[in-house]
C-alpha cells in the first residue's frame, strides 16, 4: 500500500515537471511568433474563420452564442477570478488549513504580477483584424484571462483533488479546471479581442505557474512534515 502511494506521488510530480517544460518551452515559442513583424497565418486564419465570410464584425453561431460566450469570458475576468480566490482563501482559512491558503494567495497574487510584467516585456496590440465584442484596454500578449483562468482554477482543481476520496473525484476536480480554463481562452478568441497565439500562450505560462507552485508547496510542505518529525523524535 505504502509503495502504491509513493508511485503515485511521483508520477504526480513527474507530471507536473512535465507540464512545467513544455509550458515553458511552449510559451517561449510563442514568444517569437508574438514579436514576428508580420501576422501569422494561424493567427489570422483562426480569427476570420469565427467570423462570416466577408463580415469581419458578424461572429459565426447563431445569435444567443455571442451572449454565452460572453458570460463564459467573465469566468476568466479579474472580479470573478477575486471573489472566488477569496471565497477559496477564506474557507481554507476557516478549516484551519493555514498554508493551502498562503499557497492560494501566492499563486494567484504572482501570477498576476507576472501577467502584467509580461505584456509590458512583449508589448504586443490587440488584433485589428476583426470587430472586438468586448470591451478590452490592456495589451494583447500573453492572454490574461486565460492565463489567470488557468492559474486559478487548476491550483483550486488540485488542491480538490489532493483531498479527494476517490481516483474518480480527482479526475474529475481537474477536468472541470481544465475545461474551465479551455472555455475562458476559446472565449476571448471568439470575441476578437485576443490573437490565438495570446491565448494559448497564456495557457502555456499559466500551467507552468500553477504547477510550479504546486511543486514548490509540496517540496515546503514535505521538509516541514520531515522537521516536525526529527522534533517529536526528540
């Protein structure tokens, strides 16, 4: 049983170095593509293919998808991202669970910093290229909103899972986070007010954050639970 468990820690932490790589490998790719001076055909090939032919103001869908798209953008917006940041640090607080909260505010205080830095560093505009539906003034690269969205709901998502009761639970409190995560960028996309390299940019530093921190939390958490053992001892 005890060996069981330990395979399953490391793979988890194998995992998360993975997604660490590749989000940063990724995300430096991406890089290049955003201080290209010329568009990049996947840029502009996806942008126009959500729009009509010819109407680069009319999005594809019928008319109610517009406005479920932007109800699901505002998952990934600042206010709802806060309020339920505070309502997730607040009950962990409440169940005196002490440094899940510390680890919450971290998370998701640094990925917004470096959110901001990064689009100051890459300077890129907003795409011109189709109508924006909604109302944007910060710069284009990498996404915010899914870059946050990812960074919130996946250490939510895995904090879910760690307590979990079943394989089946855990799955499932990750999959919500990711396709929560999946929504939110798809969403800005849609709207035109986010060049698809953004998007998936903000996913890649996103993922790379979140488990990054995830994995610092644990390495803390495993030498205190190793210090609190050597002083019973004593």
């Amino acid at each position: 049983m005890v060996r069981r468990l330990w395979k399953r820690t490391e793979f988890s932490v194998l995992l998360a170095g993975i997604i660490v790589a590749f989000g940063l490998w990724s995300f430096q790719e991406l890089v290049e593509v955003a201080r290209d001076t010329t568009t990049h055909e996947f840029d502009t090939g996806i942008l126009l293919a959500l729009r009509e032919p010819g109407r680069p103001d009319d999005p594809i869908g019928p008319v109610w998808l517009e406005g479920a798209v932007r109800d699901i953008t505002s998952l990934g917006s600042m206010v709802v991202l806060v309020l339920v940041t505070l309502g997730a640090v607040i009950y962990l607080l409440l169940i005196r669970r002490r440094f899940e909260a510390l680890l919450v505010l971290f998370t998701v205080a640094g990925g917004q910093a470096l959110s901001s830095l990064l689009k100051l560093g890459i300077d890129r505009p907003r795409p011109e290229l189709v109508s924006h539906l909604a109302d944007v003034q910060t710069l284009s690269f990498p996404s915010g909103h899914a870059m946050l969205s990812a960074v919130v709901y996946l250490t939510l998502g895995s904090l879910l899972a760690a307590h979990a009761a079943s394989r089946a639970l855990k799955i499932y409190a990750l999959s919500v986070a990711v396709l929560l995560t999946l929504l939110v960028g798809a969403s800005r996309a849609y709207l035109g007010v986010h060049w698809p390299s953004d998007i998936l940019a903000g996913w890649s530093i996103g993922f790379a954050w979140a488990m990054a921190c995830w994995l610092a939390a644990r390495l803390l958490f495993r030498r205190r639970s190793l210090a609190e053992n050597v002083d019973d001892r004593h």
